[in-house]
C-alpha cells in the first residue's frame, strides 16, 4: 500500500479518519498541534501521543515527500526553492519578503497545459496535479526554512500563482486553503490568501460558491478577444465575455474585489489603445477592481517578448488611474535568481536532458 502526505488531509478529514481507525476525537488536536505547531519531521516525535497512533500514522501516512533539489537566494532576501517530488518530478516555490509580511508562492501543479506564449511555466506541458499534501507541503518547508534560522519569523501570506492553473486542481485546492487556514494550526488568514486564475469561467462561479473569504486574482493581459486569444489560448474556451459574466457572478455573490494582473509587453499590449479599452471593461466593476501592471520578466525561449519600456507603463497606469481605476505596478523580487516562474525548473531539465 502506498502512503500518502499527511498534510493532505483537512482538521476534519484527520478527525473522521482518526475515528474510523479506532482513535479519540482528541487524538485529531494533538497530531494536528504536532504537525503544524511543532512542525516535527518524524511521527516518533510526538511525545504526548502513544504508540498506537503513532504507527498506524506511520502504517498509512509519511510526512516528508518533497526534497530540496535547489535553493536560490536574492540580494532582495527573495527564496527560489526547487524541490523534487516522490516521482522525480520538479516544482518551484518561493519566498517573498514585504513590508507586510512574508509570502509564499506554491505550485499547484506539475507543468502547466495553459499555454500562454510569454509564460515560462508553460514551457512544459502539465503531466500531473499536485495532492492537496504536496502544495501543502511546499508552505511546510520554507517554513521549517525560516525555523532553522532562528528568527522567529513565519510565513503570513500565500499566493497560489506558481507553476500550473490552481482551478483545473480544484479540489485539492480547496483542501489546502482550508489546512493552512485552520486557525489551531498554521492559521494563516483566508484575506492573506490569494488564488490566481488564467480566466477559468465556470471554475470562478464554483469558487465563489466555496464560501472560501480568501481573494482571487485574475491573468488577464488583454482588454480584447483577438490580443487575448494571440498571447492566451486559454481565451478561445473562455473569451472575455464568458469570463466577464462569471466575475460578475463573483462580485454579487462575495462583494469582494478581484485583482487582473496585467504583463506589460514592449509594443503589444502596452498602448494607450489597450489603456482605455481595459479601463471601459472595467468600468462599472471598478469599484470591486485593482489592476496590477506586471513588467514582463524576459524569458530565453519567449524572446519574441520584452519588457515595455518604463514611460509605457506610466502612461498606461495614468490613463486607467484617469478613469477611476485602482491599480498599481508591481516589480518583480528575486530579479537576480530567475525571477520569472517556472525557469528555474525549465533550465534544471534541460541541464538533465543535456547530460
């Protein structure tokens, strides 16, 4: 029998199974206190557990299924870690730090069949999801990172925007926001979590159904079908107004604001044509919107794209703030280790496949 990740299972999924196994209610708080409190590396640790549990958690369960591979660190005191899974398999995850905190960025999923032609991550094609224990356990080890250097310091934020399209992996999604939420465990804030999302329309009325108080973000890149569609693929299944329905759906039934984040490429998508046309699809959602100006990271195999040029970005910021739109501009951290997602991973293959 194979064992699964332990971090896979919610605080209610570890109760009931602990109950089906013949265990105590109680037991369920005392190996969730362990795991995530503790943060323990060996089931044996659990000092106030007895021997019974212990092994048939060791029976059915493991604790460790991914592996440092790499750890890259930035001036910035950006972490690029890339970590290897049971199967061999390579994902990436990162540390961020803000003045608000610090920011984990997790992958959902291993390569990504999006598509999008400036997109690092998707120089691979998807060949599996990720196990709700598996995304859980990258937020676990830059945690046990940050443990073991004695500071004190514990992760606050999490972005779910690393390699693959977190809602094409939608239940173990789920799963993992509510492990890392659970406020007797790692209790990470629902409004400190934000989920991204390439436009998968009917996965964003599924989402808001969730009840889930955590925010959404939206890769949108284009304010029209045909640039959309030419630089996403995702756009032929879900063209904007398919997609724009369904953020509506979403604004009535949360009242919560959605960000679009927005790569600014050099003489594509930067013009103050596409300036006033994002500005008049957003207009009557403006008040639930925040767009985020991303200067494109280059990447080595997507050289038919660069960076726009900053007087670009600032006019496009100017013409949408002109029209009642909140937004801003984010640059990249970690701009020395390969900032752009996925291309740490994407050269570590190559290296592989070279040799």
């Amino acid at each position: 029998m194979s064992k699964t990740s332990i971090y896979g299972l919610t605080y209610e999924q570890l109760t009931d199974w602990l109950e089906e196994h013949g265990q105590r209610r109680f037991r369920a708080d005392q190996v969730w206190n362990w795991l995530y409190k503790k943060r323990i590396n060996h089931f044996s640790d659990m000092k106030n557990v007895n021997k019974e549990t212990i092994a048939l958690l060791e029976d059915n369960f493991i604790l460790e299924t991914l592996e440092e591979e790499i750890k890259q660190e930035s001036k910035d005191g950006t972490v690029k870690f890339l970590f290897k899974l049971d199967d061999g398999n390579l994902i990436e995850t990162v540390l961020m730090r803000f003045n608000y905190g610090l920011s984990v960025c997790v992958t959902t999923q291993v390569g990504c069949n999006i598509g999008c032609t400036f997109c690092a991550s998707g120089l691979l094609r998807k060949t599996r999801d990720l196990s709700s224990g598996e995304i859980v356990e990258q937020i676990m080890m830059v945690q046990k990172h940050l443990d073991a250097e004695g500071k004190e310091e514990r992760v606050s934020h999490i972005v779910v925007m690393g390699i693959g399209e977190p809602f094409d992996n939608f239940t173990n999604l789920v799963d993992f926001i509510k492990v890392v939420n659970e406020d007797h465990g790692l209790n990470i804030g629902a409004r400190h979590i934000t989920v991204s999302t390439s436009g998968l329309a009917h996965k964003i009325y599924e989402f808001a159904d969730t009840g889930l108080q955590v925010n959404l973000a939206i890769s949108l890149h284009a304010p029209n079908n045909e640039l959309r569609t030419s630089i996403m693929k995702i756009n032929k299944a879900f063209p904007i107004e398919k997609l724009m329905k369904a953020v509506d759906y979403y604004l009535e039934k949360t009242n919560r604001r959605i960000t679009y984040e927005y790569i600014m490429l050099k003489d594509v998508n930067d013009h103050k044509e596409e300036a006033h046309e994002l500005a008049k699809l957003l207009k009557s959602r403006r008040h639930l919107s925040y767009v985020n100006l991303i200067p494109y990271n280059t990447v080595e195999e997507h050289n038919q794209y660069q960076r726009s040029d900053s007087t670009s970005i600032q006019t496009f910021f100017e013409i949408l703030k002109e029209n009642g739109i909140n937004c801003g501009v984010r640059w990249e951290n970690g701009a020395d280790i390969d900032a752009a997602c996925g291309q740490l991973r994407s050269k570590q293959i190559k290296k592989k496949n070279i040799g």
